[in-house]
C-alpha cells in the first residue's frame, strides 16, 4: 500500500475515533500511535524522495560524462 494512502486511512481512523466508543485510554493510545505513525511514514517518503532524486542526478552526470568521453574519443580517431 503506497504510503500516502497509508497516510490518509490513519488520518481517518484519527477522526473516527470518538464516535467508535472505545474507552477514553483506549482513545488516546491509538491517537498517539496514529499519530506517531504519520510522523514516521511523512519523514520516511521525505527522506525517500530525497534519496531518488540524489541518485537521479547521479545517474544523469554519469550519463553525461560517458557521452563527453565519447565525444573525446570520436574528436581523437578523426
């Protein structure tokens, strides 16, 4: 499950949560677990976009620099 989506079903399970009945230390347990769950996923898909777009620009300075040593080598046998 995309964790957006994970985002939005613990979201609602927050606001839910008064109208299901369950006991007031029941309630708050699972709004701090809620809670704390949306932090972690929310810096998890922070940092994992980071990450991709880190190793997006690699791939693509790598690509570059195989297209200038081409270009070199091409420029050298002429």
């Amino acid at each position: 499950m995309p964790k957006s989506r994970v985002i939005v079903t613990l979201g609602a399970i927050i606001a839910l949560l008064p109208i299901l009945g369950f006991p007031r230390s029941w309630e708050f347990f699972f709004q701090i677990a809620a809670g704390l769950s949306i932090i972690i996923l929310s810096l998890w898909a922070n940092f994992d976009r980071k990450l991709m777009l880190r190793a997006k620009a690699q791939k693509r300075h790598t690509h570059k620099k195989l297209q200038a040593e081409i270009e070199a080598s091409r420029q050298s046998e002429v």
